[in-house]
C-alpha cells in the first residue's frame, strides 16, 4: 500500500501539470484572440476617424446633423432621406441637441461595444453540448467575425442603428428572465424594423405565448406613441409609403438585398411583381417559421432565431447592407454528414458576408443575377432550403468519419513536417473547391495588379529598367531568341494566328481541365495537384511584386512586334483597356509557362498511356513557343516559371510527404453513407 500511494503521487503531480498546461494553453490562445479583437476594433475606429468628415457617418449626419431631417419642421419624410420608423425618429431626436463631433465618437464607440455585447450574447447560445475549451474561444471568435462582416462595417461608416434590433432579439430570447421581458425587447426591436414581427410567430409556436403576446402589444403600444407624437409622418411612413417601401435608394439598387429587389432587378414591375412579390414572400416566411420552431425544439434556439432574421431579410420591401446581419449568425448551423463537410457552410457563410459579391462571383454577363443578389440568395437558402442536421441525428456528434490514404515512406526522417496533413481519400466538396479557387483567383488576380507600383510611370520605368537587365543577361548567355522568334513569326499568317490563339486560349482552360478530370477521377492526385499549383502562384506573386517586368513588347526602341493585341504606342503610359484589369508588367516569371509546365508534369506522373503523356508535355513546348514568338515574355520568364514550379511541389513534398500511392489513387471511393457508431449520451 505504501509503494503504491509512494508510487502515486508523481502521476497524480503530473497529471496536475498537464491540465495546468493545457490551462495555460487556453488562456493564451484566448487572450490572442481578444487581442485580435482589439485590433480590429482600432482598425475599424481609425477607417472612420480618417475619413473625411463630410464623407463619414452620413447616415447619422442626415438624421441629426444641423441641416438633418430631425431638424427640420414638417415631416420626416419629405426628402426620403430617413428610412426608419416614426418609433425609430421619435428615439433619435433627443440626439439632436448632441455636438456634432461628440455625437459621431460616441456613435463610433457605442457601435463597436454593441458589436461586442452582441457577440457575448450569441456566443453563450450555442446549441449544446459545448466543450469548456469552444465556449471560452467562442465570445472572441464570434465578436471578431462580427468586426469584420460588411454589415457591421458599413453601419459603422454609414452611422446607422441596423445593430440594435438584432441585439434586442438576441437579448429578448437568451439574456432576460420572463417571457414578457422577452416579447418586450423583441416588440421594440420590431418597432425599429417591422418585419422582425416574424418573430411573434416564433414565440408563440414554441410555447411563449406570453412572449408572443408581450410582442405584439409593445409593437402596438410605440406605434400608437409614435403615431400620437408625429401622426402625419406615422401615416405617411405606414399608408403613403406602404411601411417604408419608396424611403432611401431605389428599391431595385444592388444595396437592397430583399425579394422586392431582387424582381425589380430582373424587369418585372407593377401589379404582377407585387403579386408575386407577395406570395413568394408569404411562402419563405411560412417555411422559415416552421423550420425555426423545429429547431428551437431541437435545442438550436440561436439557428431559429438566424432563419427568423433571414425571412424577415427576404421578405422586407427594402433590406440593406447595414441591416443583414442576421445571415452571419446562421453560421452555427451544422450541415453535412461527413467530417469533412462540417466546414463548408460556415466557411461559404463568413465568405459571403465578409467579402464583397464581385469578389465571389466572376464578372460575367451570365453570372451577374447571382452576383446582384449573393446575400439575397444566401438569406433565402438559410431560411428555407439548407437542410441543417437536428441535434438528435446520429451524425451530430458523431459524423462519417474522413478517410485516409496509407502514409507513403519518406526518404527524409522529417518528411513530412505536417502529420495531420494526411492524404484524404474521398472527393472534397465541389462547392467548397469552387469557392476557394474564386476567392484564391481574386486575391491573386488583386496581388498581381497591385504589383504594378504606386503610380504607372514609376512602375513602367523600374519594369523597363529590369527588362534592360534580362535583355542583356540573355545576350551573355547566346539565349536572347526572342527578336529572331518574334520576326519569323510574324512572316507566316497562319502560324501567327495559331501561337496567338494558343497564348490567349489554353492559359486557363488547361489547367482547369486537368484540375476537373483529378477531381472526378482521382480525388487524392486532386488534392496533391491543387496544392502544388497553389503553392507555385504564391511564389509567383512574390516575384511579380519584387521585381516587375517589362515583357519585349512593351520595350521601346528594341522592335518587337506585339502580335496579340498591336502595335504599342510607348508615348503613353496606357496600353489599351487590358492595362484596367491586370498588371502588363507581371512577366517574370511567366506563369503561362508555369501552370502549362504543371499540366504536363501532372499528366506525366499519371497519365496511365504514352501517348497521353506525350499530349501532356505537348502543352508546356508549345506553351513556352507561343509566349516567345508573342513577344509576351522572355526566355527567362519561362525559367522563371520553371523554378516556382518545382518550388510548388516541393513545399507540398516537404509539408505532406510523398504523393500517395497509384494503389490508394486507384482504389478511392466515396465514403460509405452509414454513420459512425452513435455514443451513449443524455438529451439535453
């Protein structure tokens, strides 16, 4: 007995330590990311701060400024300048006797501690069960997605007051005792925007009666005060402009992000859009409804109240930017019965509302409906068609597993340098893939125009002066081709015409095609080949940032013909409207060259034909012809783009080993359907 409570005690000690470590750990990452906080909030106080003032706060400016329409004698309405509620005015005008710069830091501030309140309150409302570690890391997370979403950076620019009702609901429904409390809070937040009486059904269907009633009486009551108060603007608001449709912009403005807008959008106008307008919105709010009461009966409260919020976006005459918040907080819905796909509605969800549309969706005529509306779509599928899992599916807590190839050996022991990063064998998820490659293409496509310098003549003289450089680097070598090429060229019609469809047709469709034909065939070579080509653009970027290039074409004085867009005109710093959309001195290296070299290598290793293999190195040869005899690049660009390759594959070698093997390759299948093995756990 002695031994063994002698031999105790060091475990006992040393288990102590570990959850201290672990503590530590915990507290660390928590203080980082209030830190982070921090600084977003000083980012965000600063942008407004260094605005000019007549372009800061306008909203607010409008509303209570000296010339403000709550200043002015007569209706509030006159000039539809104000789009708020009669309630909501009859809140804001004591603000009228504020100083102008005292009001607009203390709007600023007050904005930024609601935000935060804001994500105290949802973070707290998870769905349980919730780990100790997530809930602590929750509050931080939630608050710095909430800084950095487009709704809450525009109310902070604009001075509105979109965050207030969002935090009475959120108030009303998991922060106060008592269900008239709740119907109270929540009857305000509809007296400020009226389609929030969406949750009065809500309330009642879950068995808040008295919460629902509360609600609709307080609606009720600062309605009538307000209408007591200001009777003709309480009409005009609610009659003449049928409850705010008409106030602000134009309702068929890509700011307004409701149904109503949405047909305006696509031609329809009159009675018939109103009819329908009227009937789909009734459908989305019906639906929504019954699916948020089957989730707050599923213990998902913070989801109801999210496909609450957005059916009253679809179904408002007029939402803005300001006022779509709602869409970010249906990020705690789970979708998904793989592990694997647990990420991508959160993901796709914060992308959306953080990064703007033209960032997600490519500028083309058949796209731009969905561009128009992204939010609109994304608040119409939160609140009637994303097949959120319930808390009581058995893969809840316990989701099909993500399958993984054999680990493949490595010639170096430390090979590879990221364990976790191991080989997944089933398919990833397509629309996860499509937006990372649209998001990842913009940044690139952003990175790259901006690599041109601070202004055009100060880039196009330091890109001539390396151009200068490479030229005669290439004529110590005997490489400098380029001239001969280009002339020998031009003397053939048709074998211009070809290199020069060649060059402005197979940069991009090649690689996406390879990047198709892994992904349907070869899910695991898909993601090996995503990676290094990811890997090989971002060192791209480092040199075109670091050393801008002038391609032969645009070198004066050396009498390259420009056989793809004509002849140049050097006394001027534009070169035609390509100039608009990407950087012109973007050549070293040549990722023409570089992506048509990692088709052919890709194809090379797994092609399982010689022929198909000779197809594929085909592509590169004719490639590095086509940017030459274009005069679009140098000799040493196409080096260039030869080394960020290699570089690419091996970062991705040193970081996930070995490519897994053609037998893992070969034998990959769709995870199975069939959940894993339920735990035993008490409903909550």
């Amino acid at each position: 007995m002695a031994k063994a409570e002698h031999g105790g005690r060091p475990a006992e000690a040393l288990g102590a330590t570990a959850v201290g470590t672990v503590q530590a750990r915990l507290r660390a990452t928590r203080l980082a990311l209030w830190l982070v906080v921090a600084l977003l909030a000083a980012r965000q106080v600063a942008v407004v701060l260094a605005t000019p003032r007549g372009e800061r706060l306008t909203d607010l400016e409008t509303w209570v400024g000296p010339d403000g329409v709550l200043h002015v004698e007569g209706s509030l309405y006159d000039s539809t300048r104000f789009t708020g509620t009669p309630f909501g005015g009859l809140v804001l005008k004591p603000l009228t006797r504020a100083a102008e710069q005292t009001l607009g830091l203390g709007w600023t501030f007050g904005t930024l501690l609601l935000v935060v309140a804001l994500g105290l309150v949802a973070a707290r409302a998870l769905p349980q069960p919730v780990s100790r570690r997530a809930s602590l890391l929750a509050a931080p997370v939630a608050v710095s997605l909430l800084m950095l979403s487009l709704p809450v950076r525009n109310t902070l620019y604009l001075g509105q007051t979109s965050i207030i009702p969002v935090l009475l609901v959120l108030l009303g429904c998991f922060a106060v005792r008592g269900e008239r409390a709740s119907g109270v809070l929540i009857g305000l937040a509809a007296a400020l925007q009226p389609t929030l009486l969406l949750f009065t059904p809500l309330l009642w269907f879950t068995g808040r009666r008295r919460g629902a009633l509360s609600t609709g009486v307080t609606f009720a009551a600062s309605t009538a005060v307000a209408a007591v108060a200001m009777p003709h603007d309480s009409y005009t608001y609610w009659v003449h402009h049928l409850a705010g449709v008409g106030l602000g912009g134009r309702a068929d403005d890509l700011g307004n992000q409701s149904l109503h807008g949405a047909l305006l959008r696509l031609g329809l106008t009159g009675p018939l859009e109103i009819a329908l307008f009227l009937a789909l919105g009734a459908a989305v709010a019906v639906l929504a409804v019954r699916r948020a009461v089957r989730y707050a009966r599923d213990g998902q409260l913070l989801l109801a109240v999210a496909i609450t919020g957005c059916a009253a976006i679809v179904v408002s005459p007029t939402a803005w930017q300001h006022q779509l918040l709602w869409v970010l907080l249906a990020v705690v819905g789970q979708v998904g019965r793989r592990a694997g796909d647990r990420y991508v509605w959160p993901v796709a969800v914060v992308l959306v509302m953080t990064l703007p549309a033209k960032t997600m969706v490519p500028d083309k005529v058949l796209l731009h409906p969905l561009r128009a509306d992204l939010i609109l779509l994304a608040a119409l599928a939160t609140a009637a068609v994303v097949p959120f899992l319930s808390r009581t599916s058995p893969y809840w807590q316990t989701p099909i597993p993500t399958r993984y190839a054999d680990k493949v050996p490595s010639r170096f022991r430390h090979i590879p340098l990221v364990p976790f990063l191991r080989r997944v064998v089933s398919r990833p998820n397509l629309f996860f893939e499509l937006l990372l490659i649209r998001v990842t293409y913009y940044a690139y496509a952003q990175i790259r125009l901006a690599a041109a310098g601070g202004s055009h003549s100060a880039g196009r003289a330091t890109a001539e002066e390396h151009g200068e450089e490479i030229h005669s680097i290439e004529r110590a070598l005997s490489i400098d081709i380029e001239y001969w090429a280009n002339h020998a060229i031009v003397k053939v019609d048709w074998l211009r015409d070809f290199f020069d469809f060649y060059y402005e047709s197979f940069h991009f469709g090649v690689p996406l095609a390879v990047l198709g034909v892994l992904y349907w065939r070869r899910p695991v070579d898909y993601r090996w080949a995503r990676t290094a080509i990811g890997f090989a653009t971002v060192f791209a970027l480092v040199g075109f940032w670091l050393y801008p290039l002038a391609p032969p074409r645009l070198m004066p004085g050396l009498g390259f013909i420009d056989t793809v867009h004509g002849p140049q005109d050097f006394s001027r710093p534009d070169y035609g409207t390509l100039t608009e959309l990407t950087n012109q001195y973007a050549a070293m290296p040549s990722l023409h060259f570089g992506w048509s070299l990692w088709c052919g290598l890709v194809i090379l290793i797994l092609a399982p034909r010689w022929w198909m293999k000779a197809l594929g190195l085909l592509h590169p040869l004719l490639t590095v012809t086509a940017i030459v005899v274009t005069a679009n690049h140098w000799v040493l660009d196409a080096v260039g783009g030869a080394l960020v390759v290699g570089a690419g594959f091996a970062v991705t070698y040193l970081f996930q080993g070995p490519r897994a093997g053609a037998g893992a390759a070969r034998s990959e299948q769709v995870s199975s359907d069939r959940p894993a093995p339920v735990r035993d756990r008490t409903p909550s």
